[in-house]
C-alpha cells in the first residue's frame, strides 16, 4: 500500500469539498464571475473525482486488469489514437448519426401523417408508449442476421430504438397547443398546414426536442451493444468486447472515454439547438418555472 | 366539436385492436417475401417447379426462417414454457426468472441510490451544484457499452452470477430516479413550505409531512421507466457471460446458431416482462395515492 498518494488524494478530495461549500454560499459581483462559479463547482468535483481515483488505485496498488488508473488510460488513449479514430468512424458517423437521422424523421414524419386520424392516434400512442417501455435492443442479433454485420444493420437497430420515443413525442407535442390558441387560428380561417407550421410545431418543439435528447444517448448505446452481436473488425463495440477478452482493461476504458466524450458532445449539441429553437419556453429563458 | 363520454370499446380497444391486427398482417407478408427466396432455392436445387401456394405454406413452417411467422413464435413460446419443466435449461421460465431476479435486484438498489441521492441534492446546496450536472452526463456515456467489462471484470475476481448484472441495472436505473425525485421533493410551492415555517416544523418534519408525500407521483412515474431500462440492463448484461442462462443468453445463442424462432420468443418473452413490470409498478402507484387519498 502507498499510503502518501492515497492520503494526498483523500486530503485532496476534502480541500475541493470545503472549495465548493464555500463557491456554492458566494455571491460574486458581476454576471460573469458568477457563471465562472457556477461552472467550477461542477469541473472541480470531476477534478476531484479523478484525483481520488487515481489515488485510490495507485494507494492501494490495484492491479490495473480491474481499475486502471487514469494517467495509464489516457496514456492508453494518447497511443493509440489511430485505432480509436478508425472504431469512432465505423460507429458513431455512420451507424449513430445516419440510423439517429433516419430513426427520428421517420418518426416525426409518421407522427405528421396521422395526425389528422384520431383514430390511428389512439392506437399508436398506447403501443408506442409500450414499445418504449420494451428491451428494443433485443432486434440487434436479428438486425444483423438481416442486414449483415456492416454498419448498415446497426443503423437498423438505431433506427427502431430512436423511432418510437420520436413518434410518442412529436404525437403529444402537437396536442400541446391549447384550444384556446387553435380557435384563434380558426378564427383566421388558417388552414391545416397554416396551424401547423405557426401555431403546433412550435409548441411541439419542447416536446421534439426531448425525445431527440432521449435518443441522442439511445442511438449510441443501440450501435455499440448491436457490434456485440457481429462486426467486421473495427468499431466501439467490437473493439470493446473484444480487448476485455484479452484482459487490456485500459484500451476498453480510453474507448468508453472516447464514446463518453461523443455522447457528450451530441447531447450538448443537441441541448444547445434546443435552447435556440426554443427560445421563449420558461426553461430556458430562466424564470422560475 | 362536442365533448363525448370516453369509451373503452371505442377509444381503447378498437383503434389499438385495428392497429395490432395490421402490424400482424404485414408481419405475414412480410413472412412470405422474406422466406420465398429461401423455398425457390431449394426448389431450383431440387430441379422441381414450386407454385405459389406452395411457396407461402412452406414460408410459414420453415426450420430456421428469416422471419418466423407468428404462430411460430407463440408455438416455441408455449413448448418451452408449459412443455418444459421450470428448472429444465431448455425452459423459458427458468431464463426468464434468471434475468428477472437480476432485474429487480439491480432496480431495488437503484431506486434507493436514487432516492438518497435525490434527498441530498435537494438539502445540500454544494450537493446539488457538484453532482447534479455529473449525474446527467453519466447518463450521456452510453454505459451499456461498460457492461461486458464489468461482467468480466468482476466475473476474474471471483463476483460472479447475479450481482455484477445487478449492478448494471442498478447504474441504469438510478438516474430517471434521482431525476424525478429532485423534481418531485422541490414540488411542493413555496407557500406550502412557508407554512410549515410557521409551524415550527424542523427539516426532518417538513421531509416527512410535506417533501415526502409530495414527490410520490413523481417517484412512481419514473420508478416506471427505471423498472423497463433496468430489464435492457439485465438482459444486455448476460450478453458477455458467454450465453450461460437469461433472456440475453438465449438472445446471443439464438443469433450464434441461426435459431430465429428463439430469438424471437426469448424477445416476446422480455416484452411480456417489461410490459409486467411496469404494470406491477402502475398498480402500485394507484394503490398509493389511492392510500393519500387523491382523486384517481
């Protein structure tokens, strides 16, 4: 045991503790030391977390086949970038992002066509509702016997997780528009399309908005765990599976860092298109609501 | 337009009846495309003639179809649930009950996780700053992807069996709740907390009275969705054991052996969980806010 770093570690992990007791009861003058603030909070419990990770690792010399440390992770990720870059290209440009594509018009086009039979509504929504609900991810082995174990039977199996939230969403977004509003839009004599491109899309767009969030993470987690089921050689999935089965844990994790950071950074980009979009909706405008 | 009294036959049963029974419809024609090709080329390597009829009463009763038709699936349903014995390996029920114990104990403790967390988000400002955004971005790595490593991971220092695929459930699972409960323990309005103020009532007080019964509408709806991610948790984590037993087993022996029938009834099978699972977890939110005395 290396009780030095493991002590640091921990004296470390109580200092940015009492750091961010203290930020979180501030008041800064100005706007921007505030955000600042409100930013390092978060980053420095990451920090914090990683230091204690590390530290408890190396304190207690775990053999690096079930933790690594991240230095050697990143050490790892530093390495072998190449590889990482080729699995990035195989799962997430083409399987995530074309299937997340395809997944989420289909729905939303589909959620448009029935909307003027309430029939159809009423008998889609509770099965959609119940789709969501069921282990979709179950069709990957049967995507890949269908479409073969290229990127396009993962696009396949992104394409019927990310369909169903899509389609529930967008249904119960454009019935979020109040009586109220639509008389108006009658009143104007608008028509179908007219009511629905000023007046129920834009109060659909919450609505849409998070089901692409929900799916967002969805379409990844849909790629990587329908690799399990057959690739060619490259990909997250595929190498994931398997590197473990050659016990190199520190490749598996600079890989989970990398599809990490992808997540990430599509939710983010999602989330940032939202707050465009929907500008005016109390969430984002940061009243109380 | 009028507002009509809502019916079950008119508003529930017959549109999602119409519906199911479509799906059902395209489901045998699509039988018949994807698994005609199969019977010509068995005919054309036989040197014989196949009519059409023939074609589509062999595609419904092939060996290892592309798409097995329906009563196919129902009929391997029944056989490996009612014709097996429950402790038999071949036995649906026995697979079912693996993967669901491993569901409920990774929900169990998910949903605690979850619901402590949510109470020390809600108390502590330093909590609430710091954890609250690594919350969120650790649902954006796709943590399914860290199952097999877990399994393995834990299966070399010896854990093996239920707890590592009950951990999974338990990291997919705590997040809907920790979510719903910040949000339902900050639901009650501020003049509702004002009037526990005068009252006197301590934080322990103002918790159980007011927080507390508050935020169960929000706790059961998204125990809900906890209840369902931790079933994909479960079956994706028995995925790497190398097909031993569970739903995921079946799944992956199915897809390594072309047993398309398996596959599909392993699948139904863990519908027919979920679709459970979250019933159970319905009636208990019924039952409960029944109990405090709200309006159904």
């Amino acid at each position: 045991m290396n009780l030095p770093i493991l002590v640091s570690a921990i004296v470390f992990w109580l200092a940015a503790w009492a750091v961010n007791e203290w930020l979180v009861r501030q008041r800064f003058e100005g706007d921007a030391a505030n955000r600042a603030a409100r930013f390092a909070v978060p980053i420095l419990f990451g920090v914090t977390l990683l230091v204690l990770w590390e530290g408890i690792v190396r304190g207690f010399s775990v053999p690096s086949v079930l933790l690594p440390a991240p230095s050697m992770i990143w050490q790892r990720l530093i390495n072998s970038l190449p590889t990482l870059a080729a699995d990035f290209r195989q799962t997430f440009l083409k399987a995530v992002l074309v299937g997340y594509a395809l997944g989420c018009g289909l729905g939303f086009v589909v959620a448009i066509l029935i909307d003027r039979s309430p029939f159809l509504q009423k008998g889609l929504l509770p099965l959609g509702n119940f789709v969501s609900a069921l282990p979709v991810i179950g069709v990957a082995p049967i995507m890949v016997m269908w479409f073969g174990f290229d990127w396009q039977s993962k696009v396949a199996v992104v394409v019927i997780m990310t369909f169903f939230p899509m389609l529930v969403n967008t249904i119960a977004g454009l019935a979020a528009a109040s009586h109220m509003e639509r008389d108006l839009m009658r009143t104007y004599a608008a028509s179908w399309w007219q009511t629905l491109v000023k007046l129920r899309l834009p109060a659909a767009w919450p609505f849409i908005f998070n089901a692409l969030k929900i799916n967002s993470t969805l379409a990844l987690i849909g790629a990587i765990v329908a690799e399990f089921f057959g690739t060619p050689i490259v990909g997250m999935g595929f190498r994931i599976s398997t590197e473990v089965g050659r016990m190199n844990v520190d490749m598996v994790w600079a890989e989970i860092a990398v599809a990490a950071v992808a997540g990430s950074v599509f939710y983010g980009v999602v989330a940032l298109v939202e707050r465009a979009v929907t500008f005016w909706h109390p969430s984002i405008r940061g009243g109380r609501a | 337009m009028t507002m009509r009294e809502e019916s079950f036959l008119r508003d529930k049963l017959l549109p999602v009846g119409t519906v199911v029974a479509l799906l059902i419809l395209v489901w045998y024609v699509a039988v018949i495309f994807l698994n005609a090709p199969f019977e010509r080329d068995t005919a054309a390597r036989a040197g014989t003639e196949i009519g059409f009829s023939q074609i589509v009463h062999n595609t419904m009763a092939q060996e290892r179809p592309v798409l097995p038709a329906p009563h196919q699936v129902i009929a391997e349903i029944w056989d490996t649930t009612v014709n097996k014995p429950i402790t038999s390996k071949r036995s649906l029920v026995y697979h079912a009950w693996i993967t669901l114990s491993a569901t409920l104990l990774g929900f169990g403790i998910g949903a605690a996780l979850g619901i402590l967390l949510a109470i020390g988000i809600v108390h502590n400002r330093a909590m609430d700053r710091s954890l609250m955004p690594w919350v969120i971005a650790s649902q954006t790595i796709p943590i399914l992807a860290v199952a097999p490593m877990i399994i393995v991971v834990l299966n070399a220092i010896g854990i093996s069996g239920l707890l590592p695929k009950a951990l999974i459930s338990t990291y997919l699972s705590f997040f809907p709740v920790v979510v719903g409960m910040v949000k339902g323990l900050r639901s009650p309005e501020g003049i509702q907390l004002d009037l526990m103020h005068t009252y006197n009532a301590s934080q322990a007080q103002t918790f159980w009275k007011l927080r507390w019964p508050s935020s169960m509408p929000y706790l059961f709806t998204s125990l809900k969705v906890a209840v369902a991610i931790s079933l994909v948790g479960a079956i994706v984590g028995e995925l790497p054991t190398g097909a031993v037993a569970g739903l995921g087993a079946r799944l992956l022996a199915g897809s390594y052996y072309g047993q398309t029938v398996q596959i599909w009834s392993a699948l139904f099978m863990a519908a027919a969980l979920a679709a459970v699972l979250v019933m159970i977890v319905g009636f208990a939110h019924t039952a409960v806010l029944k109990r405090m005395g709200a309006k159904p």
